[in-house]
C-alpha cells in the first residue's frame, strides 16, 4: 500500500495560528506524557544551514515558520563561519519546525 500523505499545516486566518498551538496548548498536565507542549521547558535546537541568506530566509517573520510552530527562530553563525538556524522552543514545537524547514528547503531546489 501506498504510504499516507504528510499532514499540512493551514493558516486559520488573522484570528488564529495554524493550529500547532492548539495542540501544545493542553489545560490539564498529564503525567502520561512527559513531553507536554505546556512543559515549559525551551529546548534550543540548531540547524547547518547551506548559506546565510537562506538562513534569514527562513527565520524571517514572513516565512510564518515560527508563528506555525509555535518557536522563536534566529541566525547565529557556528564553528567556521557555517550559519545555523536557530530554533527555540518546545520539543513538539520545535519538531514541527524542523518539518516545515525542511519542506521549505525542499521546495527551493
């Protein structure tokens, strides 16, 4: 059998995010899951990046990476000079970031 589409992330519109907030966003802890989107806990993820505009590029406000995601994205250069996309946030953030990067590097080629 053929494997399933990937999900796609929409915008819901200017009253709302794509949804992935939602998702992080649970009224009750649960100890069931010890990776909760309202655990609190940033974890900073870095990305090698194949150029520094690429870099911006993605980081940039209007890429809508972060606000989907629910992170905070930056650029900051690593050993040698390489830029690296910096993700802040959430592991489930920052996991749905890390998918929407790719996508998007995948569709530039």
């Amino acid at each position: 059998p053929a494997p399933a589409p990937a999900p796609v992330l929409r915008p819901r519109g200017p009253e709302g995010d794509a949804g992935v907030r939602d998702l992080l966003d649970t009224t009750e802890p649960s100890d069931d899951n010890l990776i909760s989107g309202d655990s609190g806990g940033k974890v900073v993820l870095q990305l090698a990046m194949p150029g520094e505009q690429v870099a911006n590029m993605l980081a940039n406000e209007s890429s809508g990476i972060a606000w989907r995601a629910g992170v905070q994205l930056s650029v900051v250069k690593g050993a040698g000079g390489v830029p690296l996309l910096e993700i802040t946030g959430t592991a489930v953030g920052n996991s749905v970031a890390c998918y929407l990067v790719q996508d998007r590097l995948f569709m530039m080629h």
